[in-house]
C-alpha cells in the first residue's frame, strides 16, 4: 500500500515500512547549509578588516572570530550532527513525531525523532490538512512499534 501526502517542496511517500522523501525544488537558501554559509560570510567579511592593518589589530581579529566561531558552534552542530538528511527513513527508526506551527499560520512543521538521537523536520502547507493524515500514520507506525 502506497500513500503520497504532498509537502511545501515535494512528496513524501509511505510505501511498506518505508517513508520516502522527494524533494523537488528546495531553493538553497532555504537549506541549513545555505544559512550557515551566509552567517559566516559576514563573520569572516567583518573579521578581515582587522587582519588589513598592523600587528596589535591582527590579535584583536583573531579573538573576534574565535568568539564568533564560539557563538556559531551550536548551529553547526545542529546542521552536521542533529539532523538527519535521509530521503529514505524506516518507520521503525521513528521515536516519535511532533507537529510545529509556525509563527503566521501558513505551515506546519512535522518533526520526527529518530532513535539514534538524530531529526527530521518535513514541513506541510497548513491549509492542505496533509500533515494531520501524515502524523497519524506515523504515530500509528511508532506506536505499534512500541508495543510489540
């Protein structure tokens, strides 16, 4: 049995045990890596003005990007460890499922916990109630898991 529920950039498939997850148009600025990126573009771009000049303003830039590298640390952790970047994702992996509404209403963010500690997040258009079916599979799936 096959089920296809529609997402904000694709398709997620749940066919046997499996749930599969096309992506068919993803702007990179919208991926995780793309917002890293830009942060650490202006970080560098800001700390280089102190490299530009004499001895003493080198020290202050290397400081200053120590600490900015600092402040970063917990996204970059959370972008290459966290999350789970998988297209296929057995439903047995599945720990548990949360349903996020963001901040206007328009999209709902489903997150599933996986077992390894790691996430992923699928996000659904609000209006097209897809989400509700979706995390009910799913919670039916991991439930049953559980049980057995």
């Amino acid at each position: 049995m096959k089920e296809t529920f529609t997402t904000l950039y694709g398709k997620a498939i749940i066919e046997k045990n499996i749930l599969f997850i096309r992506s068919f148009d993803v702007p990179f600025t919208r991926t995780a890596f793309a917002k890293i990126l830009y942060l650490l573009f202006f970080v560098i771009a800001f700390i280089l003005q102190f490299f530009i000049d004499e001895e003493p303003r080198k020290y202050v830039g290397v400081v200053l990007f120590g600490l900015m590298l600092l402040f970063r640390l917990p996204d970059f952790y959370d972008v290459l460890i966290k999350r789970n970047y998988s297209n296929r994702i057995i439903l047995s992996n599945i720990k548990s499922v949360k349903t996020e509404n963001d901040t206007h209403g328009l999209n709902t963010t489903v997150v599933l916990q996986l077992k390894n500690g790691r996430y992923r997040k699928i996000i659904f258009r609000t209006m097209e109630k897809q989400h509700e079916s979706f995390s009910e599979i799913l919670f039916q799936h991991t439930t049953a898991f559980q049980l057995a």
